[in-house]
C-alpha cells in the first residue's frame, strides 16, 4: 500500500479523482438546490406571464369602458335616445348618431373591441343602433341568434334597464362590456351600450398560450370577482372549480392541477391559467433526469481521463486555461485560472455597458420623436416608450425650456466650451432629479439648451418653484445664469408638442430681471396668427391616415389660439386660411373639395369674419376629407387582403408558406400582416392557410395509393403528426377515418 501511495502514477491518478469526486459531489448538492429554484422559478415564470398578458388586456378592457363613456356622452346620441315613437324631424339626428357611434368605434385603436358587434339599445324608440342603421328588436334578434343570445332573455333585460349597472359579463359565445345611460345623471334609463370583446384577440394578447399549445390538457380563463367565468380557451368541465378566497392566492395546488391567478385591479377581474402538476413539470423532470445521466457518464470518463492524465502527469489547470482561453490566444497570457475568470467577467461587463449605451440612445431617439410629434397614435406611443424603457404611465406633464450661459453670446464654440457646458449641464439635471425624484426626463435641444418634461401627478411642488430653486442653486454653486421658459400642462403626450412651443414663447421672454418665465396668453404677438410647423405638419399626418379626433384637437387648439388669445386682422386671417387650404392640397384633396372650399372662403368675403362659423365649416370639411380618407384605407385594405388570399391559394401547398413569407412578397411587418388579414376577412391567417391545405388533403385522400405521408407532405406540411392534429381540428376526424368514409 506504501509503495502504491509513493508510485508517481497512483499519487496524480488519486489526486485527479479528488478533484473530480469533490466538485462533483458539490454539483450535486447544487443541482438539488438549483432544481428547486428552478422549479419555484418556473411557477413564478407562469405568474409573470399571465400578469403581463392580464395587464396588457386590462389595459385595453380600460379604454373600452372609456369608449363607450365617451359614447354616452355625446350629445347626437343623447338627442336621439331621448326620441319618442312618433316624434318628428328624427332623421337628421338618428343620422348624426350613427355617423358618431361608428366614428368612436373606428378611431380608436383598441384590439379587443369587436367593433363589428358594438349596438345600442334605445329604450324610448325600441330600437338598436347597429352596423350604421337601426333595426327593430325582432329584426336585430337575428344577430343575437348568431352570437348564441337569448332573445327573451335579452329582451327581458332591455325593458328593466333601470335594474342593468355598467359591468363585463358573459352573455352567448362570449363576453360584454354593458354601459346603461341616460341624458339625466339619476333616473330611467333611456339606452344602453353593448361592446363585445373578441376572444380571439383576448387569446392572441396572452402570447404564452402559445407555448402550452404542445400539451394536451391546459386552461386559460377570465372570471369576475363574483367567480363568474367571462371567457376561456377551453371548455373548463374536466377542470376544478374555485372559490373567491382561492383567487386570492397568486399560486395554489388543486387536485391534482397548478392554478396561477393573476389580478386586473382597475376592473376587478380574474385571470387564471390551469396545468396539471405532473405536467407542468414535466420538462424540468426531464431536465433531472438528463442530469443525472451526464454526472454518471462525467463520472466514468472522467475516471478514465483521470487515469490518462495521471500517466502523463498533466496539470488540471492547464486544460481549464486552455478552455477559457479567447479564440486564437495561447492560456499562457493567463498567470492563473482566477486571471482567466476575471478577464472573462471583463468582457461581459463590457457588454453590459454596451446595452445600457444602446438603452440611452433608444431614450434619446424617443423623446426626440416625441417633441417633433412624429408618434400617430397611442399604442404607437406606448410601443416605442416600453423598448425606451420610460414609463409614461401619467395623467399630466408640462415642459420647460432650459438655457445656460444666457446672456453670453458665444460666436464661436470650442470643444473645451462645450465639455464644460455638458459637464454643468449635468450637474443641472442631477439637482432637478434629486429634487422632483423620477418624474422628470431631459432632451437635449442644442449644446446649451434643455427640454425638461415632468410628469407632474405626484410631484410635490410645482415646476415654476423647482425652476426657480434650481437656478438660485446653479447661481450659487457654479457662478453662472440660467433662463427658462415653462410652457402649460398637458394631460396628453401626443400633444406635448404644444407645451414645448409655450416654453418657447415663455424663454423669449426671459430678462436678467425675470430670468424664469411661465407660459401666459399676455406674452403672444396678438397681431400674428398662430401656427407651427410642427401642428401644420401633424395636422396634414392626421388628416391623410383619417385621424378625425387628432385633427379636431388640433383645429381646437388653432381656433383657441387665434379667435381667443389674439385678435387677427382681416389679412392675418387670409393668410391663416390659406395654410389650411394648403394643407388640403398636400393632402391630394384640395380639388376634389373645390366646391366646399368656396363655401368656406364665403366667411372670408364677409365684412366682419365671424371666427367661429368659418371653424365650424372647417371642421365640417375636414371630417369629411378624414372620412375619405378611412374609406380609401380600407378600399385599399381591402384589395391587398384580396391579393394576398390569391397569392396563399397559388402556393399553400408549399411547406415555407406562412406570416413571415407573405409578409416579405408583401413588403409588411408579420403583425401588421396578422391584424390586416383577420380585420379584412374575419378570419385568422393561420386557419384560412389550413383549410386550404385539408381541403386539398381531403381530395388527394381519395386516391389509395397515396400514403398518409405523403399526402401531408404534398399540401404543405413537415410533420406528418402537425398534419394529424390540423386535419383532426378541421374535420373532426383523422386522415385514416376519413379516408375509410370514403371508401364507404
């Protein structure tokens, strides 16, 4: 035995196995621990899935019951659901209802609305107010029938209105936002709106079903706080049911299932995702059992390395430096093997400032966007602030525009002057910072200029006193002026824009007596018209894609401007009038409207021009040139959907075919291309390419000489078990049932 420990051999082969034995017995206890915090990770993995997916429809559910709010409230719809059977001059109104109520639906981008199924009931005419015309109930019944509503029910519901309360519910083969109102805040009922949620958006918004689709038994559904169960992506018989206390827990076991619960605080909704236990852990039971297989094998080849390397005498850590080594350099840069880890660590903390370089400038292009008020609409918005990173989850902002050196007049900038400047400016931005919290985001305009943009909901003093004490502060510490002009409040970032402009006028008027300078209509030139290029320019945006309620608010914020805070001379006017026209024409709409546009220059030829009638017809022309817009849209909506089916009929027999190949022929974003397809033809891409290819399965299936796996492969498919379940979701049965149906 002595003589064994002192053989050369033994000693390094003993000392191998050491090394190999110990860390592995470490590895583990470690993988033992880790699979737990696996494990508890993946639970808390499903939490945040589905919290994602509930906050993201909460969000949307938030700005139906706006929508339908915004619908109770206006006045043409109010006016017509006070009429009576058997009152006159109805027309013009119940016209002026319908045209409003499809504007509300249409201009609002909003997924989970299912505009094509939005009505409402008018108690005092019984009639509904549906797809742009009016239909009596035993008419309308008919749509009900097709939603799987009962139309006795229903009718009994409508006739005891003053008992029905704004809430989600489910009602036929999905579920509804009601909304009851009348003209008088208390008292009968004198209508109610009904907007229909569409499921399969609900199901696209929660992305993760995605990944549970390979199982065999899951259910996703949405239920109320009284447990009532508004939609599911699954018939929920074979599943438990649940108390209100259990929905409280976030995670619980049932059963024999995993139920994740996950809150909409703001409407007071439930979303719950169901997995058996064995099931949902399945993979990482695997994953175990994988494991344990390597260690083995790790342990009997590394028992026979141990052994080789013993015999030549090698060192351990030369192998782990060659290992860890960059691509192309020898280990022996490295002195040891903890020089090696720390080169490594190195190299990736680099790349972690490189993505937060990558974050910055995101921010940077955001908020420059922002202020030229390139964004359209509000989920376009909200889009590029998420992958910015900035929350703009506010009801009220308001900007100031801050300058350095103001009263010095450099002629020439050098790199030294502006070093010093960033270096101050800085110092600037962290005082507002410390002093306001994070509600506050900087963009730079020039070297020595600023725009700060608050968010002002939870701050605790207004922007005016945080100027003021930041400029006594830099003052102070750094011995140098500074101007800044504060525009008004904003409760809506796609119109900042106009808060920026104020700040503007504001910091024209700053003095070395006044050096801070709020936003007031007294500091306007009263004698020129007001108009921007940055609201001409939205202004032209939002009339050619047919935003009415983005070009309303503009003509709003124009008409405030120039009828009300100045007083225009006739030919300020004129000129103010031909921006509007020119507008029109960079809209490609100027002569097609010609006769319109002389009917607003008759204002113009009056005397005395009465502001308000000549922004009246404005107005008038305007909606109607956004309306002629949307219809040009969707006529040409409509023929690319058109192409596009021909184009999926020649080739669906191709096994590439599919979003991302339509949408590179067609030269549009996948998701763009999945919306388009479903709002023009009612239907999802992916079904429309599948009953294609099981249509065309179902004729080759009546040849017996085809095989099964070759028919899936001639229409298109891969697997011949994808091949399976399509044809089984189709058809309700399989490919070899329905072949035998055949042959009978």
């Amino acid at each position: 035995m002595k003589k064994l420990m002192k053989n050369s051999i033994s000693t390094f082969l003993l000392s191998y196995i050491m090394v190999l034995l110990i860390p592995l017995l470490i590895a583990t206890a470690g993988f033992q621990i880790a699979f737990h915090i696996v494990e508890e990770n993946l639970k808390v993995t499903h939490i945040n899935m589905l919290q994602r997916s509930a906050d993201t429809i909460e969000n949307e559910l938030v700005d139906i019951e706006s929508v339908a709010l915004q619908i109770a409230s206006d006045s043409t719809i109010l006016e017509m659901a006070s009429k009576k059977k058997g009152d006159s001059n109805y027309i013009l109104p119940a016209l002026d209802a319908l045209d409003n109520f499809t504007l509300y639906l249409n201009y609002r981008d909003i997924d989970l609305l299912d505009s094509n199924k939005a009505y409402i009931y008018l108690k005092n005419t019984d009639l509904v107010l549906y797809e742009k015309s009016y239909y009596r109930p035993d008419i309308f019944r008919t749509y009900l029938k097709n939603w799987e509503i009962d139309y006795d029910g229903w009718r009994q519901e409508m006739d005891r209105m003053d008992a029905l309360s704004s809430c989600f519910r489910r009602n036929g083969d999905g579920f509804e936002y009601v909304f009851p109102f009348s003209r008088q805040m208390f008292g009968e009922r004198q209508g109610v709106i009904v907007l229909r949620i569409d499921g399969d958006e609900v199901a696209r918004k929660m992305e993760f079903i995605n990944d549970l689709n390979s199982r065999e038994t899951y259910m996703v559904e949405i239920v109320d706080a009284a447990g009532e169960q508004l939609w599911a992506s699954h018939s929920a018989e074979e599943f438990p049911k649940f108390s209100f206390q259990e929905l409280e827990n976030s995670y619980l076991e049932k059963d024999g299932m995993s139920i994740i619960v996950a809150k909409a605080e703001k409407v007071d909704l439930y979303y719950v995702l169901v997995l058996p236990v064995k099931e949902s852990l399945s993979q990482l039971r695997t994953l175990k059992n994988i494991v344990l297989l390597l260690m083995l094998a790790a342990v009997a080849v590394g028992a026979a390395m141990a052994l080789i390397q013993a015999i030549r005498k090698g060192r351990p850590a030369d192998e782990a430096l060659h290992a860890l080594a960059p691509r192309g350099e020898a280990p022996g840069r490295y002195a040891n093997l903890g020089t090696a880890v720390a080169e490594i660590v190195k190299r990736h903390e680099n790349v972690l400032q490189e993505v937060e370089k990558d974050k910055i400038t995101r921010q940077k292009n955001f908020f420059d966007e922002l202020l030229k008020a390139e964004f359209s609409t509000e989920s376009q918005l909200r889009t590029s602030a998420e992958k910015a990173g900035v929350d703009i989850d506010n009801q009220f902002y308001q900007t100031a525009f801050i300058q350095l050196f103001s009263g010095n007049d450099f002629s020439a900038v050098d790199d030294q002057t502006i070093n010093e400047i960033r270096v101050l400016s800085k110092l600037m931005k962290e005082h507002l910072r410390e002093s306001c919290g994070h509600n506050v985001w900087f963009h730079k305009k020039n070297y020595n200029s600023e725009i700060a943009i608050f968010a002002i909901d939870n701050m605790e003093e207004d922007v005016f006193d945080l100027i003021r004490q930041t400029k006594d502060w830099v003052l102070e510490e750094c011995h140098i002026e500074i101007t800044s002009g504060i525009g008004g409040t904003c409760n809506n970032l796609l119109l900042i824009w106009r808060s920026m402009e104020e700040a503007r006028i504001a910091l024209e008027n700053c003095t070395r007596e006044k050096p801070v300078v709020s936003y007031q209509a007294e500091l306007i030139k009263r004698d020129e018209y007001y108009f921007p290029s940055i609201a001409e320019s939205k202004l032209e945006e939002s009339i050619r894609c047919g935003q009415w309620q983005e070009t309303k608010d503009i003509l709003a914020l124009l008409e405030t401007e120039n009828c009300v805070n100045r007083t225009l001379h006739r030919r300020q006017f004129i000129k103010l009038n031909q921006k509007f026209m020119d507008i029109l024409g960079g809209a490609g709409q100027k002569e097609e409207l010609q006769e319109r546009v002389l009917w607003i220059n008759e204002v113009l030829m009056q005397p005395e021009i009465s502001t308000q009638e000549y922004f009246c017809r404005l107005r008038q022309l305007y909606r109607k040139v956004c309306s002629d817009n949307v219809e040009k849209k969707q006529e040409q909506k409509s023929r690319m959907v058109e192409e596009i089916k021909a184009y999926i009929e020649a080739h669906f027999c191709e096994s590439d075919m599919g979003l991302a190949r339509v949408g590179s022929e067609f030269r549009v974003s996948e998701s763009y291309l999945s919306t388009l397809f479903k709002e023009q033809s009612g239907g999802n891409f992916g079904d429309f390419l599948e009953t294609l290819r099981i249509r065309k399965a179902c004729e080759l299936l009546q040849d017996k000489t085809i095989t099964i796996n070759e028919v899936a492969e001639e229409v298109g498919y891969n697997s011949v078990q994808t091949f399976r379940r399509a044809f089984k979701r189709v058809k309700g049965v399989s490919p070899k049932e329905q072949r035998e149906r055949n042959v009978e």
